[in-house]
C-alpha cells in the first residue's frame, strides 16, 4: 500500500474544497490507474462534492467506465440494492460514498464492491478509518 497526502491553500473552505478536485483526479490517474485508491475528505457533503466532481472530469475525458471492473449484470445487481441516488449515480462510475450518514444497507454494498475491487475509488470521511 501506498499513502499519498495532498494540502491545500486557501482561507475559506468550500473553495478549497473545489480547487481540490482535479489535482485528486489526476492524482488518481498518475498514481493509481488501476488499482483501489481511496480519498479521505472532511464532511458527509464533501464526499458527494468530491465524488461528483471527480465523475465530472471522468467523463470530460470520455472514460465513464474506467473505474468500474464488474460486468452489466452484476452492476444492475448491485445498483437495485442501492436507496440513496447520489450513492446509485456515483457507484455506476466505479466510485463509492462512504461516510457515518450513509444508509445502512448503502454502506454494506459499496463497501462490498470497494473490497472486492470491482468499483475503484472510494471518497470517505474518517469514520472509515
């Protein structure tokens, strides 16, 4: 395992937050192409700000299925048990939420998804830690 620690300047938070985005997408793409990269942020809200925001570049570059490494079927298996729809929207780009708010039975399956590999990336608060 590696561990890649990025900061970020800037006096008020949530343009912080934004200006972090796409060096995390490229991040993401430099040092991890392939393989399970989880981003730690500091809220619920950020989770789904990050998330959408990295799916945004994904999809500029024309690559919305990069992250995902599972077949059709089995995606449709695991987005029918999904409730929450931002949960549902980002999972089917291969990039999971996790955070203490989340559904129970949200959790459960991205967090099965993420251990099996088969969504890559993960935006998380610390209560996954």
């Amino acid at each position: 395992m590696t561990v890649h620690i990025a900061g970020y300047h800037g006096k008020h938070y949530c343009p912080r937050m934004m200006t972090m985005n796409k060096p995390v997408y490229n991040a993401i793409n430099e040092k991890s192409p392939t393989q399970p990269i989880i981003v730690f942020v500091s809220s619920r809200r950020q989770t789904r700000n990050t998330a959408l925001a990295i799916i945004g570049f994904l999809m500029i570059d024309g690559e919305t299925s990069k992250w995902v490494h599972m077949d059709a079927a089995q995606m449709q298996r695991y987005t029918s048990r999904l409730e929450d729809d931002i949960v549902k929207h980002c999972f089917q780009f291969g990039v999971g939420l996790h955070h203490a708010g989340l559904l129970e039975n949200d959790r459960a399956v991205v967090e099965e998804a993420f251990l099996k590999s088969q969504i890559q990336i993960l935006v998380a608060t610390s209560t996954l830690a």
